[in-house]
C-alpha cells in the first residue's frame, strides 16, 4: 500500500492547482485511483466522470453507487454520462446495428472512440486541466506491445507521460497508476475496503481482443519471471524519452484540421473523425450534440 501511495505521489504529473477530471469506470482500479487523488490533490478541484456504455448485464447501477457515495462524501463533482444522451445511441444498439449491415467493427473499437471522445468533450466543457484515467501497470504494457505489434509508431510514442496532445482541443491525458501492478490495486482495494463485485465485460468474453489475448501471455510470463512487466515499461520509458528529447521524433506543428461534421479534430487526410465515419457506416444519423461547433476558448494553447 505505501509503495502504491508513493509511486503515485512521486510520479504525479499535474501541478497542485490543476483541475483534474477522473474518468471511473466504478471497478477495484478507478476505486483505488479516486482514493489516493482524493488524498493528495484539494477535492475542490477534482472531478469525476462515469461513462454508462448500455450493455446488458454490465455497469449496473450497484458498480457505480459506490462513486456517488464517495464523491457525495467528498463534495467532488460528478458526471455519469450514457452513451445514449451523448451520442443517441448504446453500445449495444451499435453493434447490433453493425451486425445487421454485415459491418465488421469490434464492439471494442466503438467503445474506446466514444469513451475518449466523452471524456475529451466533458473536460473541455467544465474546464479541467487533465483527465486521469485508472490504467494500471498491466493495461499499459499491453497497450505498449499492441501498438508495436500493430506497427502503430505514432500511438506508440503518444502513450509516453511527456508526449503533448496533438491539439489544443485534446485536453491532456494522466494515467496516475501506469506503474502499479493490476496485483498491487487489488491488494490496496482490499485494505482499504473496496467491495469487489466485478463483472468482466461480456463483449470481452465473447470475442477476445488482440489485448485480451496479451493480457493473457503477459500475466504467464509474469508469473514465470515476476518484474518483467515493470522492466518493459521502464525500457518503454526511457527509449521514448531520448527519442523525444534528442528530438529525434518531432511534433506535427500544424494544428489538426476539423471533423466538417462535428467538429473534433482528426487526423491529418482524414474526410471525417473517427466516430462520425463509424456512424455513417451505420447509416444513423450524427445526433450528438455540443462538438459539432468547435469548442471555443480552449484552456489548451
Ligand atoms: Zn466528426
């Protein structure tokens, strides 16, 4: 527990008045990241938003009562989001949609577009400084070794804490618990009284991912060769480091060009952004709301 507090406190990446807006999914690792936040950083400025995708049988209201409790008791402010109002539709509404249009998309791509949007959109509108996310030690090798698999440089690089948003319309992601061991949350949720009551996500289940299977070999060759995790990301760390301090890898300077349907920034050659290109290929018309404009006065120049 104490090296679990430590960790975090040493390798924090916001300054002391910055308004940090946590993205809790209600499970042991945004528990214990709300926990230690809410020891080290003013609750005033803290934030916390839970994103609801619609999946049956998944984020039950019981996995989330525990933040209203808790950001109640502290006074932290707090936003559920349903992928419902934010983008008219649930997850499983467009997978089954998919489904029926014969459209190969994983549930997972969705869910990770809409989520990072959601996030991005509400940090911007309340003026947060960063958003924290609850990836833990395991989730981040994972995604190392997916993006390299993947030949996915850019992304590759953009994981790393000292790499910039590629607009100013990204709000800054921190990732508190990038360090900790998925075991080390566990055994702090316990100590500290976290009701476990977790359910693992039924898409995940049913068509296991390209990080699913990861998770997998990595927890074997962890057992085999404990710290090898920690030591990959150490050398994950540090290479990325020299690179972008030697500016071997040198930022797009030009700001990203804008989604002509709502908004959000995209890709340089992109038509549309991701997600307005996912609706299309649904054939559902864009609904969303409030990222159709561009976001005026961004806090992030
Ligand atoms: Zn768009």
């Amino acid at each position: 527990m104490n090296r679990v507090t430590a960790e975090i406190t040493r390798n924090n990446m916001f300054n002391e008045n910055d308004r940090l807006l946590l993205a809790l999914s209600g499970g042991k690792d945004s528990y214990v990241l709300l926990d230690i936040i809410a020891r080290i950083h003013d609750p005033k400025l803290i934030g916390v938003i839970t994103i609801i995708e619609g999946i049956p049988g998944y984020n039950r209201v019981s996995n989330i009562s525990w933040i209203i409790e808790k950001t109640r008791k502290l006074g932290i402010e707090l936003h559920v989001v349903p992928f419902k109002s934010y983008v008219g539709y649930t997850l499983e509404e467009l997978v089954l949609r998919a489904r029926e249009l014969g459209i190969n998309v994983s549930p997972c791509t969705f869910c990770g577009i809409l989520r990072r949007r959601i996030m991005n959109h509400y940090a911007l509108m309340y003026g947060y400084d960063c958003v924290l996310t609850a990836h833990n030690l395991d989730d981040e090798v994972q995604t190392i070794l997916a993006d390299l698999m993947r030949g996915d440089l850019a992304r590759f690089i953009q994981l790393h804490p000292l790499s910039k948003p590629l607009s100013k319309y990204f709000v800054k992601r921190v990732k508190p618990l990038r360090r900790i061991y998925e075991y080390e949350i566990t055994a702090y949720a316990y100590a500290t009284g976290f009701e476990f009551q977790e359910v693992d996500c039924p898409y995940i289940t049913h068509a296991p991912t390209l990080r699913a299977k990861l998770r997998e070999y990595l927890h074997e060759i962890e057992g085999r060769s404990p710290g090898t995790l920690l030591k990959m990301l150490n050398w994950y760390d540090k290479t990325v480091r020299t690179l972008l301090e030697n500016k071997a890898l040198t930022y797009p300077t030009k700001e990203l060009p804008q989604c002509p349907l709502c908004g959000s920034p995209m890709a340089f050659g992109r038509r549309y952004c991701m997600l307005c290109e996912l609706l299309l290929k649904l054939k559902l018309p864009v609904k969303y709301l409030g990222t159709r404009k561009p976001l005026s006065s961004p806090k992030h120049q």
